[in-house]
C-alpha cells in the first residue's frame, strides 16, 4: 500500500465531505429562511449546526493536516505560489466560517425558541441571516479556487 495515495485519498475525500457539507447546508437554509417557516428554519438550522460538527469540524481538521503531509511527501515547499495561495484562501474561507458557526447555533437558537412559544422570529435573526450568507459567498468562492489550485498547480508569479 503506497502510503502517499492513502493520504491523498484521505484529502480528498474530507475535501469532498467539507465543501459538500457546506454547500448542501447553505442551500438548505438559504430556502428555509425563506419559507416563512418557523417551523422549517427550527429544523433546519438545528441539523445545519449538526452537520457542521459531524462533518465540517473533521474535515476542517482533516485538510490541513493531509495537506500539510502530502506537501512534504511531494516535496513542495508551502512557499510554492500556488500552494501558498490555497493556504491563504483555506485560512480566509476558515476565518469566514468560524462567525458562521456561531451565527448558525443562535440562529438555531432563536428559531427553536420562536417555534416553542409560537412567535415570529425575532428581527435579530434576520440580520444574522444577513451576515451568515455575507460570509458565505467568499468561504464557498475561496474554497472552489483552491479545488482549482489544487488540480492545475498553476505557475503563479507574485
């Protein structure tokens, strides 16, 4: 067993679990806070945050530290452009997602609470709606460059 291919397959596969998990939760609260559910957000929200610790919390993990392997193994040194350039975007999509996390457990919060006593959401929820797909749109865009980065290892000149 070639212990670089298991490595790899193990970056690839969490790469698959990361930004499919997230996506797959995005669009699933994208369209439960647009359904005018309390009902709906409440569940949804509730397993978004479950899938997060599942799923996303490992893979986060798993990434770096397979990468950071297969840098090595490869002989790439992480000043390599295209490698350090998926590093920066890896840590700005992280930096994205760390406050998503926290909106996303008060969101589940506050939708838990509105389904409970039967009331509207309160309007904090929509500003944190506005501020989680705000930080979204750049983690999920930093994260398909890296897929590009990762596949084509471009010659970049900074």
């Amino acid at each position: 067993m070639n212990t670089y291919l298991v490595i790899k397959w193990l970056h690839i596969v969490s790469s698959v679990l990361l930004v499919g998990t997230g996506l797959g939760s995005a669009f699933y609260m994208f369209f439960a806070n647009r359904s005018g559910s309390v009902a709906a957000q409440a569940v949804v929200s509730r397993l978004v945050v479950r899938a997060d610790w599942w799923f996303t919390t490992p893979t986060a993990i798993v990434q770096p530290l397979t990468g950071f392997v297969l840098a090595h193994m490869a002989g790439w040194s992480l000043s390599t452009p295209w490698l350090a350039l998926s590093v920066a975007l890896y840590v700005l999509a992280g930096v994205c997602w760390l406050p998503v996390v926290w909106l996303q457990i008060r969101m589940a919060a506050m939708a838990a609470q509105a389904h409970r006593d039967a009331m509207p959401l309160p309007a904090l929820f929509a500003r944190y709606q506005r501020y989680w797909e705000l930080l979204g749109y750049p983690a999920f865009i930093a994260m398909v460059v890296v897929f590009y980065l990762m596949v084509n290892k471009p010659s970049l000149h900074f």
